[in-house]
C-alpha cells in the first residue's frame, strides 16, 4: 500500500516537530515489517499451525519448553538475517539531528515493543519487552547477550521444520553459569514489565508532548493505554501505521518506511 497523505499534513507534522520539546515514540511490529520480519496479528502470526501470541507465555514454555525454544529459534535465525529498514533509520537521523542542536532545546525518546534489535543504533531507546538476543536461567536467573547461531546443537536447522522436534531438556540452551534451562528474555504474556522499565516510560509519557505511534495495532497493555494517556496530558498524537487505528491529530497511513523518514523531514538525498 502506498503512502496517501497529503503535502499539507507533512507541513503541519513539521511545525509541530519544530515546536514540540519533548518527542517520543511507541513503536511496534509495524516498524519492522519492511526488513521482512512478520508482525504479530494478521497473517504474518502464525508459526506452524500455532499463533505467535499462543507461544509468547510462560504457560507455553512450561509445557513445552522444545516447541517455545524452537520458535525463538526461528524467530532469532530470522532476524540475525535482517537489516534496519528506511524507517529505523529514519529514526536514528532524527535522533542525530536533535542531540545536535546547540543548546539542545528538544528531547527524543523511542519506546520500542520490539525485541528484534533493530532499533540498537539509537542511543537513547526503551525496549519495553525485552530482546530476542538476551536470555535468561530459569534456575539462577542469570542474564546475558547472546546472538549465537545457532543458540545451540540441538535446535540447528530446527528452523526449516514444520514439526515439533521435541528435544529433552538437556539438548536445550542452557546457562553458561549453572547449566540450568535458559529462556529468551523477553516479556511474554501474563507476565509483568520491569519496574525500573515502566518509570523510566511513565518519566517520559509525563513530559511528552508530541507521541508518534508507529506500526502497533495498540491492542496489548500497558501500551496500548500510553496514547490516551498522553493526549489526556494535552499532548498531540501522530500515527504512522498501514491502517488506520484510531484518533491522532496526524495520520500517516502507509509503510513507514515511506511516510517516517518524510514526517520526521530526514529522508536521504537521492
Ligand atoms: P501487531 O502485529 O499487533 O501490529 C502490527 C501493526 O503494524 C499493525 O497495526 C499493522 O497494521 C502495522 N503495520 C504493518 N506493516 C506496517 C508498515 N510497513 N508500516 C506501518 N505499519 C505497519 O504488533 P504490535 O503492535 O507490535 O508482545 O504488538 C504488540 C505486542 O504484541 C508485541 O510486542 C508482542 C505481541 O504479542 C509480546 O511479545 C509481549
């Protein structure tokens, strides 16, 4: 789908980024999408014959701790595959442009649901749901960076499978410290958000003052009631999303990797 605002809405998006002092986002599965990574409803969440929001639980994981792994697997060996897209960088050029200001009048903060990694070039990013490439012991609770691949010999080439492999524990990845059962860490359904996470979020939602919401369909929580509580502030809203989803005072309905770099004015030269 093409991108269909129109010039005016740009302009007006700019004066507002001119006079707004502090700029965040909340940016979702949407964001990622034109790197080839599948969003989390509609089609692009299903894995096998399950849906990517049955897998992402600690129930799941108790159950069947082969199949969890074997989808953060999946979803892992994906992503190492992938690079940031127009839209990411779209974000990191904005970024840039206002740490460069003299004095620095403007503050820019993005709030990313994503786990993908894709938004690490930013210096100063929140990702509310943790990282596909960190893992956590589920016996000492030891965390640690990871991007191995394969995360380990036993789930090689699981990946490409359209059935469950069902390895036993042992052949599953496990702590570099204890040698217990290791899980991605990343929040996962019925699950709560770090605490230290949610003030520094709730710090800058109470300041925000211009909110970009870009590629969420805003249906999970405490996201989903970040936008609401910014406009309740008096804050303005802008989406950028390929359908509409709700009230803004901008709407940019289209790939983002299209309408991103033009809203935030830093699209390269061509
Ligand atoms: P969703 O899959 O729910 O929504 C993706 C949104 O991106 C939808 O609104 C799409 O219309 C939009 N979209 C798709 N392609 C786009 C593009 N090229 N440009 C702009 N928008 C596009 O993903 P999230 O909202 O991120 O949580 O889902 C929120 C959370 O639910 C995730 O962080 C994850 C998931 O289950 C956990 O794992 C805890």
């Amino acid at each position: 789908m093409a991108a269909n605002s129109t010039s005016a809405s740009y302009e007006a998006f700019h004066q507002a980024l001119k006079s707004a002092k502090h700029i965040a986002t909340l940016c979702g599965a949407g964001l990622s999408a034109e790197s080839g990574i599948p969003t989390f409803r509609g089609e692009g969440g299903w894995w096998r014959t399950f849906e990517a929001t049955e897998l992402a639980t600690p129930t799941a994981f108790k159950k069947n701790p082969s199949r969890v792994w074997e989808f953060y697997h999946y979803r892992r060996e994906l992503v190492l595959k992938k690079q940031p897209n127009k839209a990411h960088k779209a974000l990191v050029d904005f970024e840039d442009k206002i740490l460069s200001q003299t004095p620095q009048n403007q503050t820019f903060t993005v709030i990313t649901q994503n786990v993908d990694g894709l938004s690490s070039n930013l210096k100063n990013f929140i990702a509310m749901h943790g990282s596909l490439f960190r893992t956590r012991c589920t016996k000492c609770g030891y965390i640690e960076e990871n991007r191995n691949s394969p995360i380990c010999e036993g789930l090689k080439g699981t990946e490409n499978s359209n059935f469950d492999i069902n390895l036993p524990i042992e052949k599953l990845p496990s702590c570099t410290k204890c040698n217990g059962l290791i899980r991605p860490d990343v929040v996962w359904f019925n699950e709560t958000l770090d605490p230290d996470i949610l003030n520094k979020i709730h710090e800058e939602l109470n300041r925000c003052d211009l909110f970009l919401i870009i590629g969420t369909s805003g249906l999970v929580y405490p996201a989903a009631s970040y936008a609401n509580y910014v406009k309740s502030r008096g804050g303005k809203l802008a989406i950028f999303n390929i359908e509409d989803t709700g009230k803004a005072d901008f709407k940019f309905i289209g790939p983002c990797g299209e309408t991103l770099p033009r809203a935030l004015d830093v699209c390269e030269e061509t």
